[in-house]
C-alpha cells in the first residue's frame, strides 16, 4: 500500500512538472508568430517604396554619325641616303637631327683621280677648239677639204664629251640632298671606306605628315578623296584635322579594309612620324536629332525600351533606334521631344513603379 502511494505521488509530481514545461512555451510561440508575421509584411512595405533615379529631358541637338579608326602617322618623303660609287669619305657637311635643303651637299668621297682627268681634258679643250676655227677659215679657201674639218669637229665632240662624263662621275663622289626634311643620326665617319650599300643617314621630309589608316568595307563607298577627319595622338589633348588624298585600289582580302591615306600640313613640325593616331571620320551630321544616352536603353526580348517618368511613375515605351555614337543612340519612333526618360537604376524599374526625380538634365 505504502509502495502505491509513493508511485503516485511521484507520477503526480511528474504531471505537474511536464505542464508547466508546456506551459512556459506558449508566450514564446506566441512572440515567433508575431515576429513571422513582421518579416512576411516586410515585402509589403519594400514594394511601397519610391525609388530614387536621375532623368532627362529630351531636346533635339546636332548629332554626328563618325567612324573611329586606328592609323599612324608616316613621312611625306623618305630614304636612306648613300653614295652611287665606292670610295673613302672625305667630307662629312651636315649636322644630325638638323633640316637641310634640296641640292645641299652632305658628304663625299675621294674625287683626286677624277679631278686629274678633267683638269687633263680641259687643257686640251682650247686647243681642239682652235683646230677647228682654223680649218673652218681654211676651208673658206679651199685650203683644206671638207674632211679635214669633220675630223676636228668631232675631235672636238669627242673631248667635250669626255670632260662631260669625268664630271658625271666627279658628281656621283657627292651626296646631295633630293628634297628638304631632316637628317637623322649619322652611320659613317672620316676616313670609312663606303660603297653604294653603305647608309650614311636617313633623310625625312616631315611637313607635310600622312596619316594611315584602314576603313572596314561596309563603310568604304563613303570616304572620298577631300573627305576632311580628325586625329588624337596619345598624350595630346588637341584635335588635328586633315584631309584624305589616297587610298588603295582594292579591298584588303585579308583585313577586309581599305587602306587609304589624309594629309596634315604640320607647318610647324610639331608632330614627327611614327606615332600612332586616332582617327575619327565624319559620316553624316544630323540636324535637330532625338538622342538619347546608350545606357538609358533596356534591350528585352529583342526590343529596346526606355523608361519615360509619367505622373510620378515609370512607363516603358519600345523605341526604334537608329545610328549610334561612343555614347548615345538616334531614336527614330517612340520618343519625342520633351520627354523625360529615365537615365539610372534602369534594371531595377517595372513598369508603374513610382520613383521621385534626384538630378533631371
């Protein structure tokens, strides 16, 4: 008897303790469901919210449909100078890195011998001219017959030509300049013994410049010769402008370009060749133009939208593009002017959203 009562007291015991136990739980279930049905309202509130955007009013501007091209920069004239004949260099007459002018003697190589024979031939020069005057006055006389004065005269032709060609070859012992520019640096010296394949120094003619550069085929039949352009070259910030004169007379089968060329004065020979240059052609200029910038676009299921702010909220409207510059594209149908169009957070926008205007331009 006594073992039942104390079985049941400690069962009762055990009651009391579970219940409690379960009883304690409930204020904090009661606090998660409170706290699920904050976070499961929270969405609700998030789609309440106004987003912040910058927008653009659009007017009509002048828009320019170029072409952006890589070329370089090359001489209008250059050669590596050398002499036509072999010999030891005597003069050496020009500066490097200094301009010299057409004609201008450079260098040259030992004429001792050549100037030998043309100071032999020209002491003999008066002489046959002398035999020829008096067989001419004798055959006035028939003093001496008409074969006599031939034989002079052409001993005479004989000599002049050979005093003519020691001076040809007198002239192939100088270097002259063929045209102005500058020289550059010096590959010889004094006393260097120098063939016809010895280079003794470039010359260049730097003003004017060529530009170079190659225009892909789809844009070939609208460059023309006198089709003005623009250049950069790195670390200048100045537009240089020039005008195309050549280009090739097929396709590149290749690059699939045509190579063509622009001349630029370059009066003060502030540009030297060699430099690379960015070019920049003018296809078309397009008066009162609906332009708007590039990223403004959203392009959705093969469609370009922009977003227009309407009463407070975003609308998309479809737009039909037309050329496209570094930044901004023609729009041909969907926009006019005076629109407002939406220029940032455009993948954040739905269509109605409300937003509220922070910059507008």
């Amino acid at each position: 008897m006594n073992k039942r009562i104390k079985w049941g007291i400690f069962i009762g015991i055990g009651i009391v303790v579970v219940g409690g136990i379960i009883y304690s739980q409930i204020p904090k279930t009661n606090k998660d469901l409170m706290a699920a049905d904050k976070s499961t309202s929270a969405p609700d509130n998030n789609k309440r919210r106004i987003l912040n955007v910058n927008a653009l009013v659009i007017r009509p501007q002048m828009l320019t449909d170029e072409i952006q091209i890589n070329g370089s920069l090359v001489p209008d004239e250059e050669v590596d100078l050398s002499f036509e004949t072999s010999g030891k260099i005597t003069e050496i007459n020009f500066e490097e890195g200094r301009e010299v002018r057409k004609g201008q003697l450079l260098a040259k190589v030992n004429d001792r011998s050549l100037q030998a024979q043309l100071l032999k031939l020209e002491s003999q020069l008066k002489l046959a001219q002398d035999r020829v005057y008096r067989q001419s006055a004798l055959l006035k006389k028939d003093a001496v017959s008409q074969e006599a004065l031939e034989q002079v005269t052409t001993e005479l032709a004989s000599l002049n030509a050979d005093i003519e060609l020691v001076k040809s070859n007198i002239a192939l012992t100088e270097l002259r300049a063929p045209f102005d520019g500058v020289i550059g640096l010096r590959q010889v010296s004094l006393g260097q013994y120098a063939s016809p394949n010895t280079v003794v120094a470039k010359l260049t003619r730097i003003t004017p410049l060529k530009i170079e550069f190659a225009v892909p085929e789809r844009y070939a039949a609208e460059v023309a010769k006198g089709t003005n352009l623009t250049f950069r070259v790195e670390g200048v910030l100045k537009d240089y402008s020039a005008t195309v004169y050549a280009f090739e007379s097929k396709i590149d089968p290749i690059t699939h370009t045509l190579p063509m060329r622009g001349l630029y004065a370059n009066t003060k020979g502030e540009l030297l060749p060699g430099r690379y240059a960015s070019v920049t052609l003018k296809r078309a200029e397009i008066d009162d133009a609906i332009a708007i910038p590039s990223e403004s676009i959203v392009p959705e299921m093969g469609k370009d939208l922009v977003y227009v702010y309407r009463s407070g909220k975003a609308q998309p409207v479809e737009i039909t593009s037309g050329i496209r510059t570094a930044n901004q594209v023609q729009v041909l149908q969907g926009l006019q002017a005076g629109d407002t169009i939406i220029t940032s957070g455009t993948l954040q926008l739905r269509t109605g959203l409300p937003v509220t205007l922070d910059n507008i331009d």
